[in-house]
C-alpha cells in the first residue's frame, strides 16, 4: 500500500508489529503463514510475516485519508500541527519538576492511537477483573488472619518486610467493604500477540486525567475513523468510579468527595486538577484538611466542611505525619485514625503499597490457584524473586535473558535502582550485578525480558519531511470498583511510547498515544447527557449549591487578583516613565520628580541610583534593567511570574484560555531578546505594550469568564485594594509636586488614570481641578476613578458579611465614601490654581482623603489575612457536621 511508503522503521525482528498485526520477521523475505499458539492473542493475525499487509483496524483507519500519499502526508503534517497546538492551549504538562523558573513541559502526544480490536479486549478485560479480585484478596489476608505468610504461601519480606505495608492499619476493616477502589495495570504484547503483566499500580496510579485528554484531542484528527472503528466511550466508567465512592463512603450518594494532591510543584498536576474539574471534586492539598474528633474536615471560608471520601494522589507513607513520615508536609496529622474509626473512605485505603511489589507476580499464579480456584487469564511476565535461594540459584546464570528490577520500589529506606536489561551489559558489569544480588537478595528481582510490539508513530523530520517511524509501546489499563462492589475495566487506557532502543518514562521523554477499544457496535449518542432539574412545590427551581472556596484558595486567588493588578499598575507606570523621558518634556523637574518618586516608591528602581533630574538617561537604563530583576519584588517579571505561580495553585477553577493567557504573557516576556541583552528604548516600549494587551486579556478573563463565588469576590477584592493603593498614592503624590499646574502633568495623570479619552470626551480642554477630581475621585462610573473603585470594594466587602460572622461589614464601612462627595469639597474653588512645579500644603481636603484611601487599603488587606487565611482574626467558624 502507498501508505507504507512513508514508513521509514518497521518493528525489529521478533517484536510484534501493531501495524501490520503479525510479528516481525528476522528474515524479511520470509514467507510462511503464522500458525496460531496456545498462548497467542485471539484476536492475533495470520497474514504472511514479513509481508506488506496492514492489519484490519489499520486499514480502516487509513481508508478515510485522501488516497494520494503525498496529499495524505500533507494532511497528517496538519493534524499533527493542530494536536500539538492543542495540547499546548490545553495546558497539558508532565514534568518531572515544576520549578518557578522553568516553563513547564508540555505533555508529549503522538497522532496514531494504538487499536484493540474487540478480541483483544476481552483478554485483557478478564484478566484485569480476575486480578483485580486476586489483589483485593490478598490485601484482606495481609490486614487480617495473614494465612498466606503463616502458611508459607507468601514470604514475610514482601508483606510486613515490604515498606509498603503499614503495621497501624493491621486488623482494621476497610471502609465500605473494598480496600481497593482503582488500580492500574501495565501490560504489554509479545512476540505472539499475547499481552503480558508486566507491573501493577495500586498507591495513586496516575494516567486517567492524560489519557481523558489524548482521547478528546486524538479523535478531533480523525473523527470518521473514530466512528467507523467504532471506538468503546470512557465516561461510564469515570462515573462508575465516583458513584462507587460515594455509595461506599459513610454518607452515601450525598458525600463529599475531594482529591488529595501534593500541590503544583508536583509533576502531574495537570492531571489532578483537570480529573478535580471533570469527575467534579474538591482539589485539596494537606494544609487544606483537618482532622477533628476522628473526622476528617476541609477548611473553607464558609467554615470546616465535612470530608467523606478521598481520591489520593499522595504515596501513603506521606499521609500522616503523626504515625508516618514525621517530615511530610504533604498529608494531613489524623487521617489514618480517621480511616481507622471508619469515618472516611480512602481510595485506596492507605497500605497498598506492597501489592506493587515486581516480586509479588511470580507467586500470584499460585495464590489465585488457593485463592480463588482459578488460573489466571492474563499472564504476567516470568518473575523471580531473589530473596528464595531457589529462585535466585536458578536465574543467576541466565542474568543476561532477565530484567533487573528492585524488589521494594520508589521507597528510599530499601535498595531502590532503575530497571536494568542484562542484555545491555557488559560481562564485567554483568558480574557486578551478580555481586549486588548476591549481598542483598531481597532487594532484587528478575524477570524475563520482554520484546516489546512497536507501534507506528508519526514523525517529522528537522527538514520538515514526514515519515512513520515504529516505537516500542506499553498499555496501561485501568480496573475501578463500582457501587455494588464489582470491578469495571476502563474501555482504553494510556499507551506510553519509548525510545527505539527500548520503553522510556515520562520524566525521561516518552510519548503517549490514545487507546481505542473497539466495540461491538457503534455507541448510541445519549439524547439528554443530564436530568432536568427539580422544582420546588411553588414551582421555582431549588437555590445553586455554593461551591466551596478552601482557605489555601481564597488565599491564592486574593492575591493572583493582587498581583495582577499590581503588574498592570507597574507596566503603565513604566511605560508612562519612558515616554516622558523620550519626550520633549523630560526636563520639566516636576514630570522627573514625579516618576523618581513613584518609581522609588514602588521599588521599580535599585537603591542608589541617581535622581532622574540628575541623570536621567542612567534612571532610564536602570528602569530597564529592574524590569526583569528577580530581586525586585515588584518588578514587572516578579510579578508576572507571582501570577502565575497563585494561579497555579488554583488551576482546577481556571479555564483552557484563562491560564494560556497567564503562560503566554510570562513565557513572551522572558523570552523576548530584551531580557538577555541591552535593549533599546522603542523595543523595550513595544514589549510592555504587547504585554499590557495580554493583561488586559487576562483582566477580561478573571471578571467575565469566572463563577463569582466568595473566591472570586477575594479575587476581586484584592485586585480593588491594589488599585485603591496605587490611583491614591499616584494622586497624592502628583497633587503635592504641583504636577496638575502644568499641562503636560495634568496630561499624565489622565494617562496614569487610563482616563484621557473619557476626560477629553466629557469636559474637552477644561483643565480645572474640579474637573479633574470629578472624573478621577468622585466619578460613580468610571471604573479608574477612586469613587467607584471604593464604592466596588464596599459592595464586595459587604456580599461576603455571612462569612466570617459579619466581620467583613466594619471593614466596608471603613472605606471612604468617595462618590458622595463634590468635587468642590475637595478643591475648593476659593483656593488658587497652583504655579506649575510647586508644592501644595498638606492641609488641603483632597489630601488628607487620598491618605484614608491608603490607610483603608492597608487596613482591609491586613485584615482579611487575618480572618481568612491566617486565622488569627475573632472569627468563629462552625462546624457543619
């Protein structure tokens, strides 16, 4: 087929070839027919190996492309384009550390999904369920009788030695009945088409938030492929594993559900708070949550909100640092004794850990023989545990065949290496592995070596030239537990691709691909996605549930609102200070004092630098220089980057668009040439201008495109304070230099203010200072005037009086009452207009105004820290239970 021209690497010899449904040949001129093994996959092929025929699912997906290959080509090029632009506007990240001064990495998503065929399927999904049950067994016995290490069935190094098994929570009955809610299993096709366990998942296995987004993206490139397959959908399941919590959970359907993640810095943190977003529960770090009274609580500002149930995403020796690990920041003091006491639900429940162990496969065809009278459906790949001196005297001498593995991964405590393929080494290093082994047995495994199957891939090359290219693949499947106590298998799954020498992880630069399962029919769309929502007995729909703000997030959101205000006054006031020391005004003294000294004020400029009346092209430079200056806490690039770091602790409550926006403007300004280099003058003002009409985006995004809930009214509130602080000062200032005396400073406080087109639009050229306060102080509808900024603050202040017990009411009433006030009372018009340049005395009305706006800015902020986010305040919070 044409298709195949593209192909530049086909599967290596003795690797399953996905593509074509067959093994790879050794010879490829070999032309005998498969036959079928007793261990090969049902839905296996029996073409001629070596030969050019594509497999059923792929000749299906290639059927709807455009027959020409070098059309074809060009199109796959776009699709490939269009998904990697996707993924970057979704903000999908993996990384192996999120660090406040790296951009974070996007998530890697090829454009082929690997294709099950209905056949395939059922293999996997019976023996995902058949050890599913073989894992919840096991678990039982080892938090109860432990019949299996009395009875030698399972040694003691792999359960109690094991690091993974928590001695507080031996004999404690699992909440709801299940120990395990999801597990995840890794799996991969031999050479014969069968698929092989190769690891099990049980802690916090990650995967179900990416492969819900490589599936959403994927099938947009090929949505006749993906109907025609047709393609099993995944959002049964998802549900399934929520409606399973809840039924399990001791407040039943009405619980509350949260997802406990380690916070932003954490490498798939994308995923926690888009699964938090979809599956519709609470992000919650560990400072979130409080045990009281064997209960666990989540800190909100409406109060403490019960939590019954937890979707972890924390290892378990990191829950509890009163009976774990004593240094954890991340898990919350009580919560074992709150699962324990059988309040909470934990998926799953902490002490899973050991049921990861490699060691474990090579004893679980027994157990599920004395276990459960059955043989197991799905193999899992020969594993030999080196701390059986059987074990270990037969596999020693075959070290070159196996995989070396650590018994006890991921636990700092017990020997923990990267798996190693003897076939990669060196006879000397060979033997230095043997000598490792030898001295501590316990800590090694062997498995068998896998020839992985390769999947296509899509590849453009650094000329632009596209090929497909083969990459070894390794499915991960998902097993939930449902209401009713069964197991459902996740219809799809992650497939991660690796490197051609062999399988690679995320953190090392794989890939990922989308899993299509096929059906046995084409999946009816649904014709009403949700039920209608009830009426009361008068007719009118019940009030909207209150989503609930947890402190840490209130706290986030406050001064993301801060910040980005603070970003947007600093950009024009830089902006407004070049201008005019580019301008034919830049010896006027007052406009120089003017800018020296908001400049100073607010730390746009280092210590010691001179005046820009005395040197104003060395203030110029240094203006400049402080823009990207990390030491600067109010630098512009401080501040950008201040943004996104609050909003990322907020992630799950920020649209796609809302947080490109934050990622686009701090990537374009630390990006630019002008950060490396001395920039000149117009490259550094084109640079602040684009990045003004991104904040402007932003500002757009944070009042119309979020719920306001008490968070966003924080949001707002900070953003208000920052505002109320900077307009005053910037006033204030301006009133005592005499600015407003002359023309071209009564020019930039308009501009200062954002307010030149309304002033010209409603007074023209009467340059009065009653004009001027009008607009600037006491305006009810100019969203720039101090009037309507307080006015705004007050209202906010006083829609979030129920938290807190009212303690918000005092504050509103002590911001000024600006827009009740004339102008004329302000600036009398009995005082003269001042001689351009001179200072006005303090006793004038306007200024000791301006001083209580700063002074209630600086008040309301202290204050909201205290009753809201250090607790320190008089509030008294109940407790809902």
């Amino acid at each position: 087929m044409t298709w195949l021209a593209l192909q530049q690497e086909r599967a290596p010899a003795g690797h399953w070839d996905e593509l074509r449904g067959q093994p790879s040949p050794a010879d490829p001129t070999q032309t005998q027919t498969l036959t079928a093994t007793p261990n090969q996959s049902p839905g296996a092929s029996e073409s001629t190996p070596g030969s050019n025929t594509v497999s059923k699912p792929w000749q299906n997906f290639v059927a709807p492309l455009h027959p020409d290959p070098t059309t074809r080509a060009t199109e796959l090029n776009a699709s490939m384009a269009h998904l990697q632009r996707q993924v970057r506007d979704n903000g999908i990240t993996y990384n192996v550390y999120a660090c406040a001064d790296q951009p974070q990495r996007p998530w890697s998503l090829d454009l082929f999904p690997l294709m099950l065929e209905h056949k395939d399927w059922l293999q996997i999904e019976a023996g995902v369920v058949q050890r599913m049950q073989l894992l919840e067994s096991i678990m039982a016995d080892a938090y109860g009788p432990q019949q299996l290490v009395l009875s030698g069935q399972l040694p003691a190094a792999l359960v109690q030695g094991h690091p993974g098994y928590l001695p507080a929570m031996h004999g404690v009955a699992p909440v709801g009945g299940r120990y395990l809610s999801l597990a995840a299993f890794d799996l991969a096709r031999g050479p014969e088409g069968c698929w092989w366990l190769l690891s099990q998942r049980t802690q916090a296995p990650s995967g179900l938030g990416y492969l819900l987004e490589n599936r959403q993206i994927v099938s947009r490139q090929f949505p006749q492929a993906f109907e025609s397959f047709p393609v099993q959908r995944l959002a049964e399941t998802y549900r399934t594993l929520i409606d399973g919590i809840k039924a399990r959970s001791p407040a039943g359907a009405s619980a509350h559900i949260a997802l406990l993640t380690p916070g932003p810095y954490n490498e798939t943190y994308f995923e926690h708070a888009y699964l938090a977003r979809y599956l519709g529960l609470s992000l919650v770090q560990g400072n979130d949550l409080t045990v009281r009274d064997e209960k666990l609580y989540l800190k909100t500002l409406q109060g403490l909100q019960p939590v019954h149930g937890l979707l972890k995403r924390v290892d378990d020796d990191w829950l509890d640092p009163l009976e774990l690990r004593t240094e954890s920041t991340l898990g919350v003091p009580g919560l074992l004794q709150a699962v324990r006491s059988g309040h909470l639900l934990v998926a799953n429940t902490p002490g899973s850990g050991f049921l990861e162990s490699n060691a474990l496969l090579g004893f679980m065809p027994a157990l599920a023989r004395d276990l459960m009278g059955q043989s197991l459906q799905l193999p899992a790949i020969p594993s030999w545990w080196c701390g059986e001196a059987a074990a270990l005297h037969d596999v020693l001498p075959r070290l070159k065949t196996c995989v070396i593995k650590p018994t006890y991964p991921y636990h700092s405590d017990r020997q923990c290496f990267e798996s190693v393929p003897g076939h990669t080494l060196s006879r000397r290093e060979q033997d230095e592995w043997a000598g490792r082994i030898l001295r501590d047995p316990d800590a090694h495994t062997l498995q068998s070596w896998l020839p992985l199957s390769h999947q296509p891939t899509w590849h453009i090359g650094a000329q632009g030239t596209p090929c497909i290219q083969s990459r070894p693949v390794v499915l991960r499947v998902f097993a939930v537990t449902d209401a009713q106590g069964g197991w459902q298998v996740l219809p799809g799954g992650l497939a991660r691709l690796g490197t051609r020498e062999g399988i690679a992880s995320m953190q090392r630069g794989g890939s990922s691909a989308d899993v299509w399962v096929q059906s046995t029919a084409p999946t009816p769309t649904p014709t009403q996605a949700f039920a209608p929502v009830p009426r009361t007995a008068g007719g009118n729909a019940p009030a909207q549930p209150q989503q609930l703000v947890t402190s840490r997030a209130a706290e986030n959101l406050f001064w993301m609102g801060r910040y980005t205000e603070r970003t947007e006054n600093t950009l024009r006031l830089v902006r407004l200070s070049l201008e005019i020391l580019g301008s034919e005004n830049q010896h006027l003294t007052c406009l120089l004092n003017f800018i020296n000294r908001m400049a100073s004020r607010h730390g746009m400029v280092r210590a010691g630098t001179p005046a820009a009346v005395q040197a104003h092209r060395v203030f110029e430079r240094s203006l400049i220089a402080g823009l990207w200056d990390q030491e600067l806490a109010t630098s512009v690039g401080f501040n950008l980057r201040a943004v996104r770091l609050a909003a990322a602790s907020v992630r799950e409550r920020l649209s796609p668009e809302h947080w490109r926006l934050l990622e686009q403007a701090e990537a374009r300004f630390f990006s630019s040439p002008t950060h490396t280099s001395l920039p000149d003058t117009l490259t550094v003002q084109s640079l602040l201008t684009d990045t003004s009409q991104m904040l402007a985006a932003l500002t757009g995004a944070q009042t119309d495109r979020m719920s306001r809930d008490d968070g966003w009214r924080l949001l707002s509130i900070g953003r208000h304070i920052e505002r109320l602080e900077f307009l005053s000062t910037a006033l204030s200032e301006a009133v005592t230099l005499g600015l407003i005396g002359e023309q071209a400073g009564f020019d930039t406080v308009l501009d200062l203010f954002d307010s030149t087109i309304s002033f010209h639009a409603q007074y023209q050229q009467s340059r009065t200072p009653q004009a001027l306060l009008n607009l600037l102080v006491t305006h009810p509808d100019n969203p720039r005037s101090l009037g309507w900024v307080a006015h705004t603050l007050r209202g906010r202040l006083r829609r979030m009086a129920p938290l807190a017990d009212g303690a918000t009411l005092p504050l509103s009433d002590g911001v000024p009452h600006l827009i009740e006030l004339r102008a004329e009372s302000l600036w009398p018009l009995t005082d003269s207009w001042p001689d351009a340049g001179a200072e006005l005395p303090l006793t004038l009305p306007l200024l000791t105004t301006l001083a209580q706006c700063q002074a209630a800015a600086r008040e309301i902020s202290d204050r909201l820290c205290a009753l809201f986010f250090s607790h320190s305040g008089q509030a008294r919070y109940s407790v809902g239970a």
